[in-house]
C-alpha cells in the first residue's frame, strides 16, 4: 500500500505531504485542484512515466527543479522511491528500503548500459511494470463502467491485454523473424528453402528425364563422329601423298617465271651491250681519219695566225698613217697661198709641196683607208680559216679523246667489236614469250634453269590440282562437321554432367530441406498453437483467466451485499460475455440498477486487478469515477463506494484512493479519510476534512 506521497514544486503543488492508512481515501476539489497530479506523482516516482507531454512540464512555474517521493510498504517491508527532475531536463532519482529508519539504497538511476536501474528493481518489487499499474490499478476518468459497457470484442481485446496476449503477438512476430531468418539460412545454405521442395523435385524429373534423353543423342553423335574421322584421316592421308607435287607444281611454275625474267633480263643485258657495242661504232666511225689529220691541220692553223698578225700589223700601219695624214690634211688647209705668198714666213712661193696640198692628202688618205678596208677583208678571211682549221683540230682531238674513252687502239678492234654484234643478235630469240627451249638457249644458266623444269613437269606428270583442291575442300568440310559434332557432343556431356551434378545437389537439397520442413513445420505450429492469440494457448490463458476473474469477482460482490452472487465470464468464438447470477436465475446486464452495475464494474476490475498480481502493491486508484453519471447513478457509486472500507479491511487488504470532484456526495458516507484539494497562489493546498 501507499504510506505516504510528497511533492515539491510538482506540478501545480509547492509542498505538500500526505500520509495513508489502508483503506479508503477520497481526494475531493474543484477541478484544477491538483487532485489528479497525484497519480502522475505515483507513476513518476515509481517508473518515470507520466501523463504530460515532457519531463520538464512536470516542474512547478517559476521554479529550477521539482520532485516526486512516494513512500509504500509491501509483504513488511518499507520503501521509499524519489525523482528529481530540473529545469535542463536533468534527472536523478533513488529507490531504498526503510531499515530501522534508515534508508539503504536499492538501485539509483538508470544506467542501463551499466545494468542499473531503478525502474526494473521498484518493477521487481512491486511485480508490476507501468503498464500492468494501469490496467490494474488506475481507472481513469469515465472508464469504471466501461469494462461492462464495452462490445464483447473490446472486452476481450481488453482481456488480451491484461493477460498479455499481446506479448504473444510479439512473440509470433518473433517467431515469424525466426522463421524467416531460418529460411534465409537454409537458402544461403543450399540456395533454396522448405518452399522450393517441389520446385526442386520438377526440377530433379527434369534433369533426370534430360539425362535419359541425352546419353543415345551422345552415342549417335558419337557414331558419326568415329565415322567423320575415319574418313578425314583417309582424305588427310591422300592429301599429304599429294601435297609435295602441289609443292613441286608451284616450284615449277615459278621455275617458269623465273626463266621468263632470267630470259628477259639476260636479253635486255644482251641487248644493252649490243646496243653500246653499236654505239662504239657508230661513235668511233671516222676516228681514226679524223685523228691522223690533227697535225697537218694544227700546222694549217700556225700559218694562218701569223698571217693574221701580219695583216693586223699591216692594217695597224695603214691606220697610223691614216691619222698622220689626216694632222697633215688639217695643217694643208692651214697653209693656203695668198698671192704666192706663204703664209707662214710671207716669203714668194711657186708651188707648194705635196705633202702641204689638201688634194694629195685626201687623195692618199683614200688609198690608205681603201687597203685597211682590203686588210681587213683579208683578216677576216684568215680568221674565218683558222675557225675551220680549229674545227678540225677539235674533231680530230674529239676522235683520239672518244677512242681513248672505248679504249680503241685499231681499227682491227672495231671490226671485232662487230663481230660480236651479229653473234649476240644470233643468240636473241625472236620473242620471250615463245617456246621455253628456244629461250633455253640463251646462255648455261637459261639451259639449267630450263633443265630443272623440265625435271618438275617429270614429276608432276598426272597431277590434277583442281581435283586436289577439292579433296581440301571436302576435308575441310567434313572437319567443320566434325567441329559441330564435337561441340554438340560437348554441350550434351556438359548438360549430362551438369544434371548428374544438379541431380546430386537437388537430392542432398531436398534431404536436407525435408529436414527443414519438418522443423519450419514444428516452428508453425508452435507459432500457431502457443503465439496465436486465437491459438490453444492463448485460449487456454484466457479461459484460465476468466475464470479466475469471476471467481475473484464473485468473491468481492458477495462483500458488496447485492442481489448478484456470482459472475461468470466466458469467451465465444470472437468475443467475451458477462453473465450475472443470483441465487435463482441468470440476470442481464440491462437490468441492474446503476448501483448493482457499479459493484459488478468494481469486481471485475478487482478481479482483474489481482489476475495482474496486484496484491503486491494492493492498490487501487479511481480517477473521477462519477464523471458522466446522473445522480441516482452517483448516489449508487456511492453506497459502492462506502463498502470498499469493508472489503479493504477484508484479508484482502486492498487500499483504495478516490479523486473526484463531487465532495458532497461523501458527506453522509462511511469514509473517514477524506483530503480537500483548493488551488492557491501558492499552488495546490491539501487539508484533511
């Protein structure tokens, strides 16, 4: 039970304490009061849950940090739990034993990671965790008749829960994971999994029925392939007989060539030396005329250039006389007589000297010029001489110069050299494309070149290339056959060998995952028959539960001094009903008076409340259980109400607190502690009535 509750600047209350004794405890006062704060106090302290929407809303307004200590006693035993939470959020909080009055410290915090915390020790204390608290021992506002006036589908989702159906929902979800995590390892295992049995087993047909059909279409293939190879190494055995001839044909052939080029090679060479032979000849022809006149003409040519130089001397001569004449002629024409007198002394003068007469002058200037003109015509006749004598002397240097160059010393040589002319012309045939012995001849190696093919026509005498080539051919053929062949032999082994290995692998795989199954089958039916909560567990749990509820039920309304006497709960197929009996005949729920109704609710959540293990904290708190009541239904709660001192002196011992805000219909009750809430400038203020 809960001895004693304290609140520092708790939600709306500064400082208050309340003490508890076993029993009833009703807190009365408007609404706003803080009557309700005591519940968040309660399951803050104890478990660190609450109603509001943050820790830090649960600190009074205006102050730094706030606390909640609640003090409660069990099977004896003493204990105290308080949490401390400021304004950054920050929380402490402590759980001890009471020992002689002296606190001794159970658990502090919740440091989890270091396997500490309060909650799970006041959790294992109490034998409650919050929320089993809330369904068995705190009735919020407008729920105390609920639990009769719900469908009988939510009365059983509502048992579900308080028996913790719901735990087997996770665990089936659980199980479900497990199941499915088994089966991801199988697959990964073997690639398949329990599913894929029969999939596997069409697949082991398959392969079996490919098998079988396979080995005859490998043995026939077989058989054309000895066949096939049989008659490849019979063409192949023909062809290297007749491989070297097809060798020595093309020898032959460019045996042939080869003496086509020689033939026309050793021609051209042939014709080349004619040709330059011929050239001598020709360039030499006269030569030696030529050759033998060089001294008679360079002798010519000496003559005629002394001739030259005389007549240029000569003509040199005439010219100096010419301009002697011609001063003379220009002082004549200076000495003129004038009466007989001379002109220079005045002396009488007959005649005048012809050398002084302009008439001689001009008259011998003429004849001069006349001879340089004759000197000079013949000086140009010299000249014209000596060109044609050099001429000659060039030829005939020319012709020693060209016999010097073919190294012709005689006509006897030349004559030789024509002679081997006409022998070489005698040894070229009239055409390179004529017979091969005419071409033969044309010197040793043509003949032995000629005697080599001669020997190859020998011996490839019969041979027949193109009927050769077709035997290639058809080997050819028939080798790519027998690489299909092959190949399809190859697939087929592959795809037996593959089967024979996926036959081996798919019977391990489904030895293995009939294994598998049988387990995943155990697991389902586990899932099905424990976790299911429509399963045999779980109707067993509820049937066990029901009837533990109505006997509880039953027990307290027989304390409640109403016409009911026992109450029965049973479970259909999806849903939960309530039956009600007196002594002599079954009640409905629809007529009960409101009192009678409110003691079966008071039962059954009683009831409920001990199927939890309340009996650990004892405890039972109503939160406004006469919210939505008319009242003659609040007059009923209370007459209700005014029992449970009764039944929580009974061996039960279940201590009751009461909030609501109706503190009137208390006055004429049977319920000695009462506690007024009033809200204050303060805060909350609490005083005993």
């Amino acid at each position: 039970m809960i001895t004693s509750i304290e609140l520092g600047d708790f939600l709306s209350h500064s400082n208050t304490k309340l003490e508890f004794e076993n029993g009833v405890t009703v807190f009365v006062g408007d609404n706003g009061a803080g009557k309700s704060s005591i519940i968040d106090a309660i399951t803050f302290a104890l478990f660190g849950q609450h109603t509001r929407k943050s820790n830090k809303g649960l600190i009074k307004r205006g102050s730094n940090q706030g606390f909640a200590k609640i003090g409660f006693s069990i099977n004896g035993k003493q204990f105290e739990a308080v949490r401390k939470i400021d304004s950054k959020g920050t929380l402490t909080a402590t759980f001890a034993e009471i020992v002689d009055n002296e606190r001794v410290e159970i658990a502090a915090g919740e440091r989890k990671q270091f396997g500490e915390s309060m909650t799970h020790e006041v959790e294992k204390v109490i034998g409650l965790d919050f929320e089993k608290l809330k369904i068995a021992s705190i009735v919020q506002q407008g729920e105390l008749n609920t639990i009769i006036n719900a469908k009988p589908k939510e009365f059983k989702e509502l048992l579900n829960a308080i028996i913790g159906i719901d735990k087997l929902d996770v665990a089936s979800e659980s199980m479900k994971a497990v199941n499915k995590d088994f089966r991801e390892k199988i697959r990964d295992m073997f690639g398949y999994d329990d599913t894929h049995i029969e999939i596997l087993s069409r697949d082991l047909e398959r392969y079996q029925k490919e098998i079988t059909e396979s080995k005859p279409e490998k043995n026939a293939l077989e058989l054309k392939q000895e066949k096939l190879k049989n008659d490849v190494d019979d063409l192949r055995e023909k062809v290297e007989s007749d491989t070297p001839k097809i060798d020595k044909i093309n020898q032959l052939e460019l045996r042939k060539k080869e003496l086509l080029a020689y033939a026309k090679e050793a021609i051209h060479e042939i014709q080349h030396q004619i040709n330059e032979n011929e050239r001598k000849i020709h360039d030499c022809e006269g030569c030696f005329e030529h050759a033998s006149l060089k001294s008679d003409w360079e002798s010519k040519i000496l003559k005629v250039e002394e001739a030259v130089e005389d007549t240029i001397k000569k003509i040199q001569e005439m010219t100096n006389q010419t301009i002697s004449l011609k001063e003379k002629l220009l002082l004549a024409s200076k000495l003129q007589l004038k009466d007989n007198k001379c002109p220079v002394c005045d002396s009488n003068v007959e005649k005048l000297n012809p050398l002084f007469q302009e008439e001689h002058l001009r008259q011998e200037i003429s004849e001069i010029q006349n001879q340089i003109i004759s000197k000079e015509k013949e000086r140009d006749m010299y000249n014209q001489k000596k060109k044609e004598f050099s001429a000659k002397i060039q030829n005939a240097r020319d012709a020693e110069a060209t016999l010097r160059a073919y190294s012709i010393n005689s006509k006897e040589e030349l004559i030789k050299i024509q002679e081997d002319i006409e022998i070489k012309k005698q040894k070229i045939p009239l055409t390179t494309n004529g017979s091969l012995v005419e071409i033969s001849t044309i010197d040793t190696h043509a003949k032995m070149i000629f005697e080599n093919i001669l020997k190859l026509e020998e011996e490839t005498r019969g041979f027949d290339e193109r009927e050769f080539n077709n035997l290639k051919i058809t080997i050819n053929e028939k080798q790519k056959s027998l690489s299909q062949i092959d190949q399809q032999i190859g697939a087929i082994s592959e795809k037996i060998s593959k089967g024979e290995e996926q036959i081996n692998v798919i019977e391990k795989a489904i030895v293995g995952l009939r294994t598998v199954k049988e387990y995943v089958t155990n697991l389902n039916e586990i899932q099905t028959n424990v976790f299911s909560r429509d399963g045999p567990v779980a109707t067993s749990l509820r049937s066990w539960a029901l009837n533990t509820i109505s006997a509880k039920a039953s027990e307290y309304l027989s304390l409640l001094n109403t016409k009911i006497q026992r109450i029965l709960l049973s479970e259909k197929t999806r849903d939960i009903s309530i039956a009600c009996y007196s002594k002599n005949e079954v009640l409905e729920l629809e007529s009960l008076s409101g009192g009678e109704k409110v003691s079966v609710a008071l039962a059954l959540r009683l009831g409920m409340a001990s199927l939890l293990g309340a009996s650990n904290l004892n405890l039972m708190i109503l939160d406004e259980p006469t919210t939505h009541l008319d009242a003659e239904r609040k007059k009923s709660l209370v007459e209700v109400l005014s029992q449970l001192s009764d039944i929580s002196n009974s061996e039960s011992r279940m201590q009751f607190l009461i909030i609501t805000h109706d503190a009137e219909i208390f006055e004429d009750s049977t319920v000695e502690q009462i506690y007024k809430f009033e809200s204050s400038e303060q805060g909350s203020k609490v005083t005993v009535l």
